[in-house]
C-alpha cells in the first residue's frame, strides 16, 4: 500500500468482501472469506457455532501454499502476494444444484471454481470466459436475460492512477449454457469507465427485467442502466433521480416502507458528527461550491442517497427524511430484518485507512515537495478507526440509531458484509471484513419476533431462483423481498429470504414470482419454518410475466401545458406567531376541520434538509455584526449532543469574517469548537438571536377560544419543502383536501438542492387531519422546483383540474380524471 501501487489501493482496491452459502449442501451455510494479500479461506460450518478451514480439502489453495500458512504471515511467493483479492461470489452458474464459487482479483486474471459435488472444487480453465484481467472488485450474478441461466456483472475499480485515472470498463457476461460465458459488453450497450465500490441488480421501474445501477466513486456519476428486455440497457439515472452522492460506495436495495416497492440506498462518506465533518468533508463541500449543473441531469452531494420507490419510474429521495443522509466513511451497507419485527433495519460498516480528507493534514502534505516524504505523512497520520452502525426502522416513518443497544458497534475499519442464519435459529447473523484484522462474526440473540426463511429451487428458472421476488401477506400487513447476490459492497450473503413476522403467526399468503415467470401462490404457512420451496411447472397466473397488483387509474394525468397559464402567485404573510419558530414559505386560509372558523395550512421546510430541528434541538439564526465586510451578517448554527455548533466550514465563516483566520488557526481547532467559542462573545451577546423549532409542514386548527393547535402533515409529506397550496374538495367527500407544490433549488450547491419531492396529494379527512396519497394513485409527478399552484376547471367537468409554475422550466397540468365529482 505505501510503495508505488498506493494509489490504486488507498482509492480503489482497499477492500475485502465476504460470501456466504452452502457449497456441500449439509444444510448449513458456509463461509468464504477474502484476504487482500494473503490466504483467502473457506470454512466449512460444522453446527454449534464451530467453523472448519476447509480451504485446501476443498481445492481451494493455490498452488504455491503448502497448507501451513496462517492467517496473516505468509511465505507465498512474492507474485502471489501481489496479487490483491476483493470480492467472492456464490452462485450456481451450471444449474447443477451446487454452488461454484468466483473470486476477483485485481491485475491478475479472476478465478472461477467448479464444485463437483463431492466438497470440493475444481478451477475452470479460463474461468469459463470470466478470466477478466483488471482491477475486478465483485462479481455481480443475475439473469439478466431471463433465460434459466445466471450472467454476471463484473464491477471494475482504479487499476492504473497513472494510464487510466479515471477507472476501468465493467464487463457483462451471458451464460450461453452450463456455465460458460460470452463478453457482450459492447453489445448490451454497457460503455465508460467506472470507479466502481458497489453494482446491484434493482428491477427499479418493476417491468420483472433485472436493471442495474452502478455506484461510483469520486466525481464519477453514477449509472443506471435500464434492461431493454432485448439483450440491450440505457442509462436512465438523470430521468429517475433527482441527485446522487458524489463518492458513491456500497449500496442495498429493500422495501423499508411496506408499500411493495423496492428501494434502493447508496451511501457517500457523510460524517455522523459535527467535528469529523468540519474537520474536512464541510470543507470540500464549501470549495466545490460552484455549481454548473447540465440541465436535466441528476447533480452530486456529498451525502448519502436514499431512492424511495413509488412504482411510477420516477424516485423520491429521502435520506434526511429517514435519518440516514450521513452514515460516516461507509462501505457496506445493507437492509435487513435484524429484531424479526416485519421491518427492514440498516446496518453499515465503516471506517479508512487514514483520515484521508482532513483539511489540516491535507495542508501538510501540500507544503511536502518530495512525494516520497509526502506519502510518509500520511503514513504516520493515524487510522481513521470508526464505529459500524445500525439503525431500527421506525415501521416506515425513519431510522433509529441503535448500534450500542444490539452489540454491533465494533469500533475499526470493516469493509464487506454478509448474513446468514449460522445456527438454523431462524434470525439473520452476521460476519464482516476488517482491516489488518481478521474478521467479526457476531451471532443474533432476538429473542422476540416470528420469522420465516424461504429456500427457492429454480425450475425453468435459475437453480437457486435469484431474481425471485416473494411477497407474504400477515395480519399485520405485506412484505416484499428479492434475492439478489451482490449487496452492500464486495460481498454476498445466504441466498434465502427472510422475513421477521414480530407477533404475527400465521402467513396467510405468500406469492413467489419466479424470474422464468411462473407466479406460485401458498396460503395458511406456519411461521419459525425454513420452506424450500420448489418452482412449479405452470404459472397459477392468467398470464406468463409476473402478476403485479391490479390498480385504478391515478386520480390526475399529466396533460400538455396550454399556450397561456397563469402567473407564480404572491404567497400571502398571514400574522401568526407560530410561523416565527418555522421556515415557511405559504400559508393558505380554509376550514379544514368543518367547525366554521377559518384555519391555516402551512408549507414549511420540511424534514429532508440539512435543517433538523425540534424543540429540544433549535435550529439558531445569529444577526449581527461580527467583524465581517457586512454589519447585518446572520450565521446559523444548531445543536448536536447539548453543544451549539456552527452549519458554515471554516472557510465559509473565514470568507465572510476574515478575522476568525486568526482567531481559529487550524480546521481541527474549529472542528472542535462551539458557536460561543468561534464567534467574538460581545458581538455574539449583542447579536438577534432567532431559534426555529418546528420543521414540519401542516395545518394550523383554530380553537374555539382564540388558540390555535398544529397537525402536521404525514410523515411523507416532509419529503421537501412546500412551495404553495391548492385547496379543493378533490374527492367529492364533503372535506376539503390539499395539492402541495414541492421542493426548492435556490440552495447552495455545497449544501444541496431540496429537491426530494414529486408533489404531493393530501386528503382531507374532516377533521384537520390529512392522509397521503402515493404518486401512482394521485397521478402526481412534478419534477423541479415547483412555484405554485392554481385550481382550474380546465374542461368544464366539475372537477378540480390543476396547473404548476416550475422555476426555469414548463408548467404542467394536471386533469382530475376520477369518477367521483368534485367542488372548489
């Protein structure tokens, strides 16, 4: 790493991954584990928590060990110990009904082998086609094609910072048959070079085609790459997402809202606290702070992305919403049911070799000449050792940090992750690289909560039904699961389903859509079961592609704009002190709970921002003067951990009081610092001071004695700030509802658009309260930054018909087309 590959390793190759599966099918999964330079191994699961190493039994050891070396320390050759290792995948490529194993290898050709069924492998000569030689990070398995065979995806890094920094070509490879492949990168339209941590399988528009999106790292976008259904992809990203990180790392894919869409999570490198964070990411984010956007494309902020899926093709992002916008130097990340309480939980690794993007050792390096002695600064800086971290799902409304409650807060630098039910217990355990170290595996104690494990055995699909979806009804509700290989980063886990049932004890359903297109429906299944579950010969569908939920029309279609549409309204300043503790930007007067007396909807920031505030923890706005160019200056700050810090890096502050260079010396010196210890106290004393406690968009519902009490919306409501309202008694049920226009792009580039939303419906239930309606039953799609809204009757029907202002781009409209008659 310190010699003259330290490039190709610190940015691109310095992780390990891991695999899981059973390769002897005794019932237990194994482990295979990945060791950069050295040894990697196989452990054979024996039962009891005991693990075997049966790495050379099996076949597995290469040629020049000689069965006797250890873990780290080695006396391999020196070419084999330049021969670095990332990523391992399980997955039975000769639908033989055991499972082959693919390692990849960075400047040496990857590895394929065999399993002969016996427990042991055999390498493939050429790897069957798969010998790519590149800087190969994990091999990504699905059949993308559909044609009962398993292709693969073969991700790509940093091979060559000196020829190619800029990264390598990913290669796609068809199974023709019985495992041997064919290069039709080319042909499938797969182009560019990517500096790729993470590529996973994600059906995002649901058409049962396997789609693709690859996360890259740096100022590398991101790709999306739509299967055409005909051997071909697109890349749709800029027409699915808003935005997307700038460092993109591991990535994962789950419905962590129970709505039976996907989601899919990619994550940056976005510091969980406030002096890690200004100790160097705020102040790359500051000086990157121009920002030329090319129209209609999907801009890059350094935080981490959460795609919310709402089956209509086009993403709603929500990582501040659920808490998980900034998750530290952060490798794998995966979704998974770690209580058993029927809801997706997020578990993370984290941690880098040096703090790579501290501003104050960047400086001393800069002022290094010799690169030799360069290098050797960074060298003798210290590890950048971080906590791994896991968040409960809050039933669909957001992430609660709990990685000291569950015992999974391992402080170090942890790279791929895997799971698997080790013990047969029913719960999900976990296992992880490390750095320097060998690896964690932590056994899952839940005491509570139902489970099930669906095993899937293809048919005329893939052996082990990679691709399948199943989709299990309860009491409580549904859950959605797909099996795909690679996720998180470098590594794949147990290829089974879990689902965590909490008090649920029955599955009155459970339907299984097989990538062939065969749909097998099972009723009235026990719970604390593991089913293996075979593929029938007939579909118990009408029809020979996958059977999606059977929906009405949406309540509006997007229409073209007329030639003549109104103006951008002038947003009203109704006299409330409630709105003095808030972000507003409208309120609009109506009785929204029937009782006669006038109340208010208020379009405020919402909760996807930078900004999070509660009464607890204000958000603090400072006017005055503080020794900068202007004498009204305003800084902002807010609390973490009872401390009151500044939102502005160093350089900001410094650009706009250039006296703070001398007062706060060193970015680490201001990292550590509160507002009070920045700022002149004086001037500070003497400043206005604003706090802002309520965040939330909702209505205000006047009392009978003059007060007023706030409702806020529902929790997806706060997806992006509210721009403007359009009331009207949309539904035709006596209660008067409301059409929210979303998001806002006048933000600066270091801190990032609002741009989470795509409009929103809310129904009126008649009593101040509002229920949500999701895109593709509202028909809503507004994409931009939304300026108002304004109710017509645009074909005379007696329905309510809208029109939106966009700044910068053409107004849309909207025709009510529901069956039911409405009234303004």
């Amino acid at each position: 790493m310190w010699g003259e590959r330290y490039q190709e390793f610190a940015l691109g190759a310095i992780g390990t991954g891991i695999t899981v599966g059973d390769y002897d099918n005794d019932g237990k999964p194994d482990l295979f584990i990945v060791n950069k330079t050295g040894r990697s191994k196989l452990f054979r699961n024996l039962g009891n928590w005991k693990f075997e190493d049966t790495t050379e039994k099996a076949g597995l050891a290469p040629k020049a060990e000689n069965g006797l070396l250890s873990w780290f320390g080695s006396v391999e050759d020196e070419s084999s110990v330049e021969i670095w290792k990332q990523g391992a995948a399980f997955a039975d490529i000769d639908n033989d009904g055991d499972l082959d194993l693919y390692l990849c290898r960075s400047n040496a050709p990857n590895q394929l082998f065999i399993n002969q069924g016996d427990g042991t492998f055999k390498e493939a000569e050429n790897a069957n086609g798969l010998a790519l030689n590149s800087a190969s990070g994990m091999a990504c398995f699905a059949d993308f094609d559909r044609d009962g065979w398993l292709d693969v995806y073969v991700q790509t890094n940093l091979l060559d910072s000196t020829t190619s920094p800029e990264g390598n070509r990913d290669r796609l490879y068809r199974n023709i048959g019985y495992g041997k492949f064919t290069d039709i990168t080319d042909a499938a339209g797969i182009s560019g070079l990517t500096l790729g941590h993470s590529a996973t399988w994600w059906d995002y528009n649901e058409d049962n085609w396997p789609d693709l999106y690859i996360a890259n790292d740096f100022a590398t976008p991101d790709t999306l790459y739509r299967n055409n259904g005909d051997g071909t992809f697109t890349n749709v990203l800029d027409q699915v997402v808003p935005h997307q990180p700038f460092s993109s790392m591991g990535a994962d894919l789950g419905d962590i809202d129970n709505d039976g869409h996907i989601d899919f999570f990619v994550a940056d490198m976005a510091p969980t606290t406030h002096e890690m964070d200004h100790r160097g990411m705020a102040v790359t984010r500051y000086s990157m702070r121009e920002e030329n956007i090319t129209p209609g494309t999907a801009p890059q902020y350094m935080y981490n992305a959460l795609y919310l899926n709402n089956g209509t093709g086009r993403m709603q992002e929500g990582a501040w919403l659920y808490g998980i916008a900034r998750t530290d130097w952060t490798w794998s990340t995966r979704f998974v049911d770690l209580d058993n309480d029927g809801w997706l939980d997020l578990h993370v690794t984290n941690g880098m070799s040096r703090e790579y993007q501290n501003d104050d050792l960047r400086q001393r390096i800069y002022r290094t000449v010799h690169p030799k002695a360069r290098l050797a600064v960074m060298k003798s800086s210290p590890v950048m050792n971080e906590a791994n971290l896991a968040y409960r799902n809050q039933e669909g409304q957001g992430f609660k940090r709990v990685e000291k409650d569950w015992g999974l807060g391992e402080v170090g630098v942890s790279f791929g992750t895997a799971f698997a039910d080790f013990d047969n217990d029913g719960d999900l355990d976990l296992v992880y690289s490390n750095l320097d170290a060998p690896p964690t595996i932590l056994r899952n104690d839940s005491q509570t909560g139902n489970r099930v494990i669906f095993d899937l055995r293809g048919s005329a699909s893939n052996r082990y039904g990679v691709g399948a979806t199943i989709e299990i009804q309860t009491k409580s509700g549904k859950q959605l699961r797909q099996l795909v290989l690679a996720r998180g980063y470098l590594s794949s886990s147990e290829p089974a389903l879990h689902f965590g049932l909490g008090e649920d004890t029955t599955i009155l359903s459970a339907t299984i859509n097989w990538p062939s297109g065969t749909t097998q429906i099972l009723e009235d299944l026990p719970v604390n079961q593991r089913y293996l579950i075979q593929e029938s010969s007939s579909s118990e569908s009408s029809s020979n592609d996958l059977v999606k939920n059977k929906r009405t029309a949406p309540i509006f279609a997007k229409e073209a704009a007329p030639a003549q549409s109104p103006s951008p309204k002038n947003q009203p300043k109704p006299d409330l002190p409630f709105l003095e503790s808030t972000l507003w930007n409208c309120a609009v007067k109506a009785d929204f709970n029937g009782d006669g007396i006038p109340d208010y909807a208020i379009g405020n920031q919402g909760l996807n921002t930078h900004y999070q505030a509660t009464p607890e923890n204000s958000i603090v706005f400072f006017k005055g003067n503080f020794g900068g160019r202007s004498q009204n200056q305003q800084v902002e700050a807010y609390y973490q951990d009872g401390r009151l810090l500044p939102f502005a890096s160093r350089k900001e502050l410094i650009a706009a009081i250039p006296p703070l260079q001398r007062r706060i010396p060193s970015t680490n010196k201001y990292a550590a610092s509160t507002i009070e210890e920045i700022l002149p106290p004086a001037a500070l004393a003497q400043a206005i001071r604003t706090e802002i406690t309520e965040l939330r968009s909702g209505v205000l519902i006047s009392q009978a004695d003059g007060s007023q009490r706030f409702i806020p919306f529902p929790f997806i409501a706060q997806i992006a700030p509210i721009q403007d309202f359009g009331v009207a008694d949309i539904d035709g049920d006596g209660h008067l509802d409301l059409l929210a226009a979303q998001n806002d792009y006048q933000v600066p580039a270091h801190i990032s658009r609002y741009d989470g939303g795509l409009g929103q419906l809310l129904l009126g239930n008649g009593d101040g309260t509002f229920r949500a309606i999701d895109p593709q039953s509202s028909g809503i799609i507004i994409d931009g930054h939304a300026l108002s809204i304004h109710i017509e009757d645009l074909n005379q029907d007696g329905k309510t018909d809208f029109i939106v202002q966009r700044e910068g781009l053409e107004p849309l409209v909207f025709r009510n087309q529901s069956e039911g008659t409405s009234s303004n």
